[in-house]
C-alpha cells in the first residue's frame, strides 16, 4: 500500500508497523533477538508491529538495530538553506541595548 497525505494517521501508523516488522522478518531477526540488539523491550516491539505507539527514540533505536538508520533523511530531510528575501540585503546581527537604570528613590 502506497501512504499518501489523504489517510488517517492510524492507517498509517499500521502500514509502517506492518513495513517494520516484514523487515524484521527478511532480516531473519525475532522479536527476542531484536530486542537485545536494539535496547527494546519484545513487549514495545510487538506493539508496535501490532500499530501502536512505542515513541520517538524507540523507534529510532529499532531502526537503528536493523540498519535502516540511512532512511532518516528521507523521513525528514534537512532544511534547504534561507535566502534573504531580497537580493543583495545582508541580514543584521539583533544587538542587545543596555537596560535604562530605574529611577532611584532620593
């Protein structure tokens, strides 16, 4: 199945589950073996096989153990570089102004 932008997010997330674990598979990895190799609770990783939520550095920690780690980029590629908005102005540095002294009671 193709992800596109019009799907819900739990189709998605159960269609990358479903990714995920016919990797693990290919791989040849149990969930046991994965488990050790990557930090990650079986129970995390059957979760998320089954379209649940495991978080951020979980993930990150499976992909990793499989070595899917060089798919980052295209998850999230780094930010084109920002040109000025017009042509030929150089952005100026923000300067920080001394505060004025409160007025001191005589």
């Amino acid at each position: 199945m193709r992800i596109n932008r019009g799907m819900q997010e739990r189709v998605i997330s159960e269609e990358l589950s479903s990714r995920f674990k016919q990797y693990r598979i290919r791989y040849g990895i149990t969930a046991a073996e994965l488990a050790e190799k990557s930090t990650v609770s079986v129970g995390t990783i059957t979760r998320f096989e089954n379209g649940y939520d495991i978080g951020l550095l979980n993930l990150i920690k499976l992909l990793k153990a499989l070595e899917l780690e060089n798919l980052f980029d295209l998850l999230i590629p780094e930010p084109p570089k920002r040109e000025p908005k017009r042509k030929g102005v150089i952005p100026m540095p923000r300067v920080n102004r001394p505060k004025k002294p409160k007025n001191s009671e005589k």
